[in-house]
C-alpha cells in the first residue's frame, strides 16, 4: 500500500535569460525554492538585477516534467517579488499557492522559470491565470453564456487601438517585402485616430509584417506545415496553421481579449472597477435613448446619441487612441471607440463546448464570421459589456471595426 507523502517536492532551475539577451535587459538569479513546512505553499526566492535599475514586471511558469516544457496552467502567486513594479535587489519572495493550482499532486520534476521583463512601452503584460468569460449578470444574448472558467498564459497586448500612425509604420515596409497590404489598405479619422476599413485577413497579415519587421518569428502560415508565411490574399487560417508559442504578433483569441478587458476584475459590468455603469467620460459609444431617457439601465450618459466630443467632421465618430482612462492592465479603448478583431471563429453555442475551457482556447475550427469585441463609437452600451460578443465576415471591413495585437 502506497504510503501517505508530501504532495509535491519544489525544485529549482536557474533563471529564463532570453536568447539574444542585451546588456540593459534584467537578470534574475539565485533562484530558490521549498515548499512551506506543513502547508501547501511554496516560497520562491529569486535575485533582480537591472543595469540602469528599472523596475519590472515578474511573472513565473511551472513545469512538471523537468523543465522540457512549462506545461502547468498555474496561476495563484503573491509576494513582494510578483506582478509589476518589481525594484532589482536580493531575495524576492514569490509564494506559489500550489494547492490552488496542482492540489494533490507529488513529483520531484517540478521546475519554475521566473521571467522578469522591463517593457514599459506601447504593450500591457496581462498575466496568466484563470478568469469566469461571459456574461455573470445574465442579461446579454444567450451566446454569452453559460459563464465558464478559462486558464489562458500571459501575453503582450497592445496599449491602444492600431493608430494610422502605426499602421503605416508596419504597412509601408510590408508593401515592400511581398505583402499585398500597404498603407492604402485601410482608412483612418487622423493619424491619431484607430484604422478602420480592415478586413480580418488585412489585420492577420499586418500582424505577420509587423513581426517579419521587427526579427520576430510570425505566428500565421498558408498551411499545418507552417513553411510559407501569410503575405497575400484572403485566407482561412486553421487553428493548426498558426505557431501560437512564436514571439511574434497575432490577434488575441477571444479568451485574451475578455480577459484583457477585465483588467484583472471578475463579476464587473465593463472594464473600469468603480462601477457597474457607463457615461461618456469612460468610453466612445453611442447612448440610445427611448422615452427620454437611457434605453439600458446601466447607460448614465447625460445625452442621447454619439459621443458629444467626437460627432464632428462626418462619420466615423472615432477618437484619438487612448482618450479615455486605461483599465486595470493599462489597456485604453477596451469598451468602445472601435469593434476590435479577434482570432477565433464565431459559433453561437460555443461556450457550451467542452473546447471553450480549454486552456489558451483558440476557439471553434471552423466558421463563416470571426469574433469582433467591445463595441465601437456607433454602438450601444450593452456592446461595450466587456462579456458581449459580435461577428462579421473575415472579408468586411466595416466604418466601426479595427483591431489591436498582442504576442508573447
Ligand atoms: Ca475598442
């Protein structure tokens, strides 16, 4: 008979440098870590370094089987030396609550890589972990429910909405390494102002080329070989044709997005945390009135009809990127502004499908419409809910609907 023993013996590996690391880049080292006498809680000791002393944000992945892969969808850590602002210095502390996330479980091949990174730039770190995706005030379609738990790794997202201006910074060098996107492919307000006028295939390949421009490996393939990168034409890229480990830039699956717009908050109407309502002085959308008043509870807006600031100049009423405040991850325009694009394929019933929960959930392997998300400058509050869900054919491109990247 199998004796009663320790549910898990933590060991250690060394810190994750990144190939290719740079002199300014932060090292960790020393890492330590041991299971807490009597609990079900492991510290993590690490040491930060910084050459120019910059804080970072610190995340950590699990393995359990020796450090071949980082298999373990783990989520719950704390400490002084977990999530942002992350000063160097000597022996920070992160507590893994393994029971949380492996409870039960022995192995001597357990492994942890602590990842400190120092962007403070044009991208949010949103960590990994699990979130309840959908709709926890049942008040939306049917499609928005049930409300189901998703574990989905940490990623980059785009601060802001694709600007003009970004656009074509990537759209021009594209023109001239073989892809059929350029910086007429799509129309814009001002260059301030979010690209609309873009198809999902456009979105895709735009995203190769900003990879292909900055040395990082592209994410989408004309084929399950992954051997010919997606340069031109429109597309149906499967689920298997996408390398979704590459450190280059995609669209986010449904899952990220929704996770993303909830800036770290579960059970909240829209991204923001204070309330459960939205005004004009949150968000870019359009307030329906019936009987002389907001149509949806929830809209407090103090007028009918587009945002009073931005209906100006002929439609589309977009507004400069980032006008509003950003949400919990640094994330600004996640309810409103423009539609934004995301990978999966629509299906009405998904989220009663057992694939829903997967963990990093790429969504349904076949449809006709991809997945749109949180309502735009024309639309109404109850899009702007950050459980609503939209689609549209991968071939419109519509005066509402642009798109933001993330990548790992
Ligand atoms: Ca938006």
């Amino acid at each position: 008979m199998r004796k009663c023993r320790m549910w898990i013996a933590a060991l250690v590996m060394g810190a994750m440098i990144p190939a290719g690391t740079l002199a300014a880049d932060p090292v960790v080292s020393n890492v330590r870590a041991a299971q807490r006498s009597g609990t079900k809680l492991v510290d993590i000791w690490y040491d930060l370094s910084h050459a120019q002393s910059k804080t970072c944000t610190v995340t950590v992945a699990v393995s359990t089987n020796n450090g071949a892969t980082f298999d373990l969808p783990a989520g719950s850590f704390s400490g002084n030396g977990f999530g942002a602002g992350i000063a160097p210095g000597s022996n920070r502390q992160i507590v893994w609550n393994a029971g949380a996330d492996w409870n039960g479980q022995f192995s001597s091949q357990v492994r942890f890589r602590i990842t400190a990174d120092d962007v403070t730039g044009s991208m949010a770190l949103i960590p990994a972990g699990s979130f309840a995706m959908g709709d926890t005030f049942t008040e939306g379609s049917s499609f928005e429910r049930p409300v189901h738990t998703v574990y989905v790794s940490a990623f980059y997202m785009d601060r802001y909405e694709v600007s003009r201006t970004l656009w074509d910074s990537v759209a021009v060098w594209a023109a001239s390494n073989g892809y059929d996107i350029n910086t007429n492919s799509v129309s814009s307000k001002a260059t301030n102002h979010p690209v609309w006028n873009v198809t999902w295939y456009e979105a895709v390949k735009w995203c190769n080329a900003r990879s292909e421009k900055e040395g990082r490996t592209p994410c989408y393939y004309t084929s399950a070989a992954k051997t010919t990168i997606y340069k031109t034409g429109n597309v149906n890229v499967a689920n298997d044709w996408v390398h979704w480990n590459a450190n280059g830039y995609r669209l986010p699956t449904e899952a990220e997005w929704e996770k993303a717009a909830r800036g770290g908050l579960s059970g909240k109407r829209f991204p923001w945390s204070n309330v459960d309502t939205i005004t004009h002085s949150q968000a870019n959308y359009y307030s329906y009135w019936s009987g002389g008043q907001p149509y949806y509870s929830y809209d407090v807006s103090p007028t009918s009809g587009y945002h009073p600031s931005y209906n100006t100049g002929g439609i589309p009423y977009t507004s400069p990127v980032g006008s509003f405040a950003p949400n919990g991850y640094g994330l600004y325009d996640m309810a409103g502004n423009v539609w934004e694009w995301c990978w999966d394929w629509w299906a009405s019933g998904w989220y009663s499908n057992v694939g829903a929960t997967q963990a990093d959930t790429p969504g349904p392997t076949s449809g006709s419409s991809r997945l749109l998300r949180g309502g735009g400058w024309a639309g109404y509050a109850y899009y702007c809910r950050s459980a609503n869900r939209y689609s549209d054919s991968p071939d419109a491109g519509p005066n509402s609907v642009g798109f933001r990247c993330v990548r790992r």
